[in-house]
C-alpha cells in the first residue's frame, strides 16, 4: 500500500459528512460533522455547528472529546481506520505496522481470496469466519475495503465504499458502522478539499475551540 501511493496524497485533507445515526434499522437521526485531516495521524472532528464546540481529536494515537469546548475525556486510541485509509500512504511502514499491531491486528496473518466479488487480500485472520481483528483491501487497486475490531464476543465492522478520485487523490466517500451486525452510523462524505497547509494548533486540546477550515 505505501509503495504504490507514497507521495502521491496530499497531506491535508478537509470535507464535510451526513453522518446517519441509529438507534435501530428504523430510527435514525442526521448531523453534519466538519472534519480536517492533517497526515499523518491527525484527525479534528467537528459536529454541526462549529461554535458549538462539540467534537474530537485524534492525535498522538489518542482521542480527546469535547463538549462545549470543554475536554470530557482523553484516552489512548489507535484509529486503524485513519491508519489504512489515509496514514498508511504518508508515513514509514514500520510505523503502520506498530499501530496496527497495538490495535491488536496479528500482521503474521493473511492471505489472498474472492470477497463481494472483488480480489482481495484479508490480513490479521486466517478464515473469513475467524473471530478475530482484520482488515481487507482490494488487490489491485490497494486499498481498504473493510475493517473489523473484535474486543470479547463484540466486533464493530467499518464497511469503506465510494472511491471518487478528488484533486487527483482516491478517497473512500461512502462508509458504514456496525456493531455486532446492527448498522450504527453512515457516513457519506461531500465538499472534500486539499489545502495547501492546516495550521497545526488546530490539532490540540488548545486550539480545538477556536479551529476553523
């Protein structure tokens, strides 16, 4: 994955998202959340409005969550999904493999098969049935199609579809949540730019409240 696109991503990356959340198959509601992306590994959420001050960071493989501009809680977070639909193309490999391998995803696993009628490679199981973390991604295009994060008997699935070439970068635009094989959240992604540059304070529990793109 790194060796077909390093370099050719740019570092910043900037969209806004319907963000469908569910509370069962039939009841939903709708946000518009504003995201920013500074690669690698660095993620600011914003939800609806921006002076609301309701939203999170995910820096430094953490995750800070906000409410009313306030910090509520901060935890250590790998995000594999930012890991493998972004970072994985604008950092050194063996840091890839140290996030995921926290994220608890065995690397020494993997092999190649046919899944929704695409050629894929499926890394971290050993089946399709095994109840384990695992990610898949496409063949020939390399990139991700699917994550699955098993913590007990408990698996959220974050399904990656849409890809739209925007500014000359592949982005995912379609993606679906689930936990335990109930959907929780559908983001589709619109309004996607690439800045020049982000300035970086926007990424701290400092900056969070006045950040804007």
């Amino acid at each position: 994955m790194h060796k077909k696109y390093a370099g050719k991503f740019d570092p910043y990356f900037t969209f806004d998202q319907t963000a469908i959340l569910y509370k069962s198959p039939s009841d939903s509601s709708t946000q518009v959340w504003h995201e920013a992306i500074a690669f690698p590994g660095k993620l600011i959420i914003k939800f609806d409005d921006f002076a609301a001050g309701n939203g999170a960071i995910y820096a430094q493989d953490s995750q800070f969550v906000f409410k009313d501009n306030v910090l509520q809680n901060k935890r250590r977070r790998v995000h594999e999904l930012l890991v493998l639909a972004f970072d994985v193309y604008h950092q050194p490999v063996s840091k890839s493999v140290a996030q995921l391998q926290e994220a608890g995803i065995d690397l020494t696993k993997a092999f190649a098969t046919k899944w929704q009628g695409k050629k894929v490679y499926v890394v971290g199981v050993t089946s399709l049935d095994q109840k384990a973390s695992h990610f898949i991604i496409d063949q020939k295009k390399l990139w991700l199609l699917k994550t699955v994060r098993q913590a007990g008997e408990n698996q959220s699935v974050v399904d990656v579809k849409g890809y739209q070439k925007v500014q000359d970068n592949w982005i995912a635009t379609d993606l679906t949540f689930s936990n335990n094989g109930k959907p929780v959240m559908h983001e589709i992604y619109y309004n996607m730019k690439f800045p020049k540059s982000l300035p970086p304070e926007m990424f701290t529990v400092e900056g969070f409240s006045a950040a804007r793109w």
